[in-house]
C-alpha cells in the first residue's frame, strides 16, 4: 500500500477511541503492568502517545514545512511521559490523548499538504535525512505498533493462567 494522506488521517482519527474503547475503566492490574523491568505498562505508552502530539509529529511536519534553512529536528525523549503523567489515572490520559489528537488532526487536515511537499526534507538527529511523507506514514505504523504492544502486554498478564493453550497463542510467545 502505498502512502495517502486521506487514508493515514483515517487511521490516526480513529486511534484514540480504540485506545478508550479498549481501557477507559479498566482496573490498575490491567494498566500499570508490564513485560518486566525496563517495559511499558498501557499506563506508560498512552503517555508516550500524549508526548508524541506534543513534541513530535505536527511539530516536525511543520519544520520540514516552514521556510527555515535548518530543519533538523529536536531529540524526541522517549521516556518524558514517566514524569508528565505522575498522579493522574488511565482514564485522564486517554481523554488528554483524546483532545491533543484531536486538535493535531484539525491541523494536519488544514496544512492541505500536496504530494510535491510529501518530497520535502528534515532532518532526523538519528537518521538523517527524512521525508514529510515518511515521517506521517511512522505517525500511523507508530499507533498501530502501540496498539499491538497494549494488547501484547495485556495478554502476557495471564500467560501462566491459559495452561496448555500457550502452544496456540502466538501474542504470548
């Protein structure tokens, strides 16, 4: 499939009622665990997200689309959620993802990008040189990996309860 913003747009509307349709209420047991040390809980990734619409994606779309010589992004902190989302619960998280996406998605659809500024550069701190059109289409695979990993460290919780069905659950291997 090749990348169209029409279609991107449709993913990234709809990933935040998946994440609320998924754990808005759910008890902290399902949305603090982990896969172990150094692993995100559902908790930890869905403040990821709310960080990734603050400093990431509409962020550095912009840069590759001002007039600024320089288009070198800032260093993303993958871990900053770990201290924005000190004290609040699951459910205020989802529904400030919920607003902030919203609101990115607003600006992105009034940016009207054109397929010759898909072209356009920045400038990764990691990767180098990056285009408009890559950097939206990791905007979507990004959702749908986080989605992926709730679900995988979600169902990890009960990989010793589901006995010898483990040989048939793959999202547990």
């Amino acid at each position: 499939m090749q990348y169209n913003l029409t279609q991107a747009i449709h993913i990234l509307e709809r990933t935040p009622a998946v994440l609320k349709t998924f754990l808005y209420g759910l008890s902290i047991e399902w949305t603090s665990s982990n896969e172990g040390p150094d692993t995100w809980s559902p908790f930890d990734i869905i403040g990821h997200l709310i960080h990734g619409e603050q400093e990431d994606w509409l962020k550095r779309s912009n840069l590759i689309l001002s007039n600024n010589e320089d288009k070198t992004f800032q260093p993303f902190d993958r871990f900053a959620q770990f201290e924005h989302s000190k004290g609040k619960s699951i459910n205020e998280l989802l529904d400030e993802f919920e607003v902030l996406r919203n609101k990115n998605i607003e600006k992105l659809k009034a940016l009207n990008i054109s397929e010759e500024q898909l072209k356009l550069k920045g400038k990764h701190p990691v990767l180098g040189d990056v285009t408009l059109k890559e950097l939206l289409s990791c905007w979507v695979v990004h959702d749908l990996g986080h989605i992926s990993q709730i679900s995988r460290v979600m169902a990890k919780q009960y990989k010793t309860e589901v006995g010898p069905w483990i040989e048939f659950l793959g999202i547990l291997k």
